[in-house]
C-alpha cells in the first residue's frame, strides 16, 4: 500500500529537526558523548552565587599569563607602548613563536599548548592531542590534525587511519617504541572539517619547536597539510610523496632528512595508492637501516 505523506504540522516540525540535526552536525557536533540527551533549553539556568553575579565580567577572567615570564631572556620584548604585540591576525602567530621559543623540554611545550589561547581550535576540542612514541627514537611522523578518536584519548592516531598506519609501520619492523608520532594541528577541527590558514599558521611555531626538541634523524610528513607546511612547498603530496627532502627546521642547526608520504586515512579510501605507500614504507626501512 502507498503510504501517503500530508504536508502538516507534523510533516514540517519532522523536516525542521531534521534542519537542525545537519546544522549541528555542520558546526560539528556530530557525536553524543552522554547516554542521555540533555535538554538546556528546558533546564532553569543556575542561580549565580551573590558574589559573582555582583562582580563585573572582567574580572571572572583568569589574569593573562605575561608573554615575558615564558621567553628566553634575549626574546622577552620591552613593554614601552610601542613595542606592545598590536592586536593584527599575526598577533596569535608571533606570540605562538615566542612562547614555543621559551619551551626547553617536551614537557614545557606540552604545558605552554595546553595554556596557549590563541587558537579557537582549543576552545572546541575535547582533550589536547600532544604526542605519543619514543622522543628518542631518531625517527618521528607527523600528521595532520587529530579525528574524534584521539580528541576523546588525548593520543595521536588511534582511530581507523592510525590503527593502519601502526600496521604499515610494523610490515617494517616498527612499533611506537621505535618513533614518536605527532601533529601539526594539536586540536581536533569540529566536524574533522580542514584547519583553517590562521590556524595553520599560529599552530606551526609549536610543531617546529616540537620537532626541534625531538631533534629526530629521520622525520616522516604524512599529507598535503604537514608538507605544505613543514616544507613551505605548495606542491600536492602526490608529486613529492617519496621524494626524500632536507628540511630547515629553526633552532636546529643541520637540516633533518624528511620523506613526505600519502596520509593513511587518504590509502584507506583510494586502495590503488597502497602500492606507492609500500614504496615508501621500503624507502624508509633503507634509510633506518643506512641502506
Ligand atoms: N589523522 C591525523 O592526521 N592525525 C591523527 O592523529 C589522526 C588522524
């Protein structure tokens, strides 16, 4: 029998939740992270203590941590009204530099992204995705941007194309005991949707110190973002995949050998390209061994 639909009231609040579910899902919100659905639109909103409800909402803000506190001495900038950061779109950008600049152990620069506020990525992403392996290694990959699966663990490529790449790395001979894995975007981007140019930008200062602290022998870039960025190349991946690089990385006096490979989630979608990322793996195998 034909089912029939009436164009009602029901038919029309139907397609308008429907509406809103893609524009949420549009903004990003496209997991549901609690068993329960909460309604806040239907929740009474919290009475404010007296206290903070009286006090103006500039003071609820924690003091900025002063730029100078984190800087190498020769870096910290004078404070005179002229030398003060303007408020440009570089303002983010340099500071990122100065502050990775001012970081001297893995473990400083972690603590600087995770109190770092000049990237709106971090006001959405669930955890800070720093690192994973061993720093010591020689060898380290990086990435593009974490998907929901590392933004839930705080770890990188732990989701489907990270469980792939463990197995492409192992054909080899590798485990993460034997390299260290990051990304250049820290945060998850809502909706895995691109890194925007600003926050490619104001996210490479920390990837370059990050590497620099590594100081690896070997550094793998996986993806178009990470070599465009890394290499300052505007080349796609598919022409420089393979083609070894010496890539001049600040703070570290010798240019490091760097392969550029496809990204694992683009293999795990295009299975012709495996052949080539075989190649690859090979290639890199050689170099570990001095071949
Ligand atoms: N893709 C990436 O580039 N990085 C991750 O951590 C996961 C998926």
């Amino acid at each position: 029998m034909p089912i029939v639909l009436k164009w009602g009231a029901g038919l029309t609040a139907g397609m308008n939740a429907l509406a809103d579910l893609r524009l949420q899902i549009e903004w990003g919100a496209d997991e549901a992270l609690q068993e329960e659905a909460v309604d806040r639109l239907a929740a009474p909103l919290p009475a404010l203590p007296p206290r903070m409800a009286a006090r103006p909402v500039v003071a609820e803000r924690a003091p900025a941590r002063p730029v100078a506190a984190v800087l190498e001495p020769a870096a910290r900038p004078s404070l005179t009204p002229a030398a003060r950061p303007s408020l440009t779109p570089a303002a983010p950008a340099q500071r990122a530099h100065e502050i990775a600049a001012g970081c001297h152990s893995l473990g400083e620069l972690r603590a600087a992204l995770a109190a770092f506020d000049g990237c709106p990525l971090s006001a959405t992403a669930t955890n800070l995705v720093f690192g994973d392996g061993n720093p010591s290694a020689g060898l380290m990959l990086v990435g593009e941007g974490p998907g929901a699966e590392e933004d839930r663990a705080g770890v990188p490529f732990v989701g489907a194309s990270g469980q792939f790449l463990d197995r492409m790395l192992a054909s080899v001979g590798l485990d993460r005991e034997q390299y260290y894995i990051t990304n250049l975007i820290p945060w998850r981007p809502p909706g895995n949707r691109n890194p925007t140019d600003q926050e490619v930008v104001v996210c490479l200062p920390f990837l370059l110190r990050h590497i620099a602290l590594v100081r690896p022998k070997i550094l793998v870039l996986l993806g178009n973002l990470s070599v465009q960025a890394v290499t300052g190349s505007k080349t796609g991946i598919t022409r420089v995949r393979g083609k070894w690089q010496e890539v001049t990385v600040p703070w570290v006096e010798r240019p490091i050998r760097a392969l550029p490979m496809l990204h694992p989630a683009y293999l795990l979608r295009n299975h012709g390209a495996k052949r080539e990322a075989w190649a690859d793996m090979i290639a890199l195998r050689r170099a570990l061994d001095g071949a």
